[in-house]
C-alpha cells in the first residue's frame, strides 16, 4: 500500500510539472514570444539586375544579428556600421552560406550588402540591452 502510495504522488508530481511546462506556466518560454526582430532589406542601387533582397533575410535578436540567404548570390561584402560613425564589421561571404555575428555595442547599426554584380542592399536595425 504505501509503495502504491509513493507512486501516485510521484506521478502527480511528474504530470504537474510537465502539465506546467506545456502551458508555459514554468516561464521557460522565450520571452519576446518570438526568436528576433527581422531586419528590412531595401535595394540602394541596382546595376540593371533583378531584384535580389528578397534573397537575404536578416534578424536581431538582443545582440547577436543573424543573416542568411535564400539562394546562391555568389560573393557578398557585408559591412555592419553604426549610424554615429565607425564600422563594427566588413567581411565577405560566399553565397547561400549564412552568418551569425554578436554586436557588443547597443545603439542603432545599418548593414549593408553589395553583390559581386554591384547591386547594394541595405536595413537599418537597433541593438538594445
């Protein structure tokens, strides 16, 4: 009897918590309610090619930006600057390879993408605490 016992209070025990973690009771849930902010691509200048920034998808969450692209652009130059002045980041990368990158500072940043055909695609976004 009192191992009967035992074992339906530990499978009350076991059934709360995973009742509470499923309706999100236990405050494990991401807390924005969503995993970043996406990011807005706008075409600065085209070179008479089609239309390419709804390839690249990028998004922020806290401090860290990620990007990625949807098909093969080829060669990309990403340049992450803050709009007070000074670049943060100037890298490349070959296409449809994504990146992850961590922002230290918090402040407003532009990103700007220019495409081995000339093509330059730009969002602006902002780093928060």
């Amino acid at each position: 009897m009192k191992k009967v016992t035992k074992m339906v209070l530990m499978l009350c025990l076991v059934l709360s918590a995973a009742f509470s973690y499923a309706h999100s009771l236990a405050r494990t849930e991401n807390e924005k309610g969503k995993d970043g902010t996406p990011i807005e691509i706008i075409e600065r200048a085209s070179h008479g090619g089609s239309e390419k920034g709804n390839a690249i998808f990028s998004m922020i969450d806290g401090h860290t930006l990620t990007v990625v692209f949807s098909e093969n652009l080829g060669q990309v130059t990403i340049e992450i600057a803050m709009v007070s002045g000074g670049i943060m980041e100037n890298l490349w990368i070959v296409t449809p390879n994504g990146l992850q990158t961590y922002l230290p500072l918090a402040g407003d940043y532009l990103i700007t993408f220019t495409l081995a055909n000339g093509d330059e695609y730009y969002g602006e976004f902002t780093v928060t605490n």
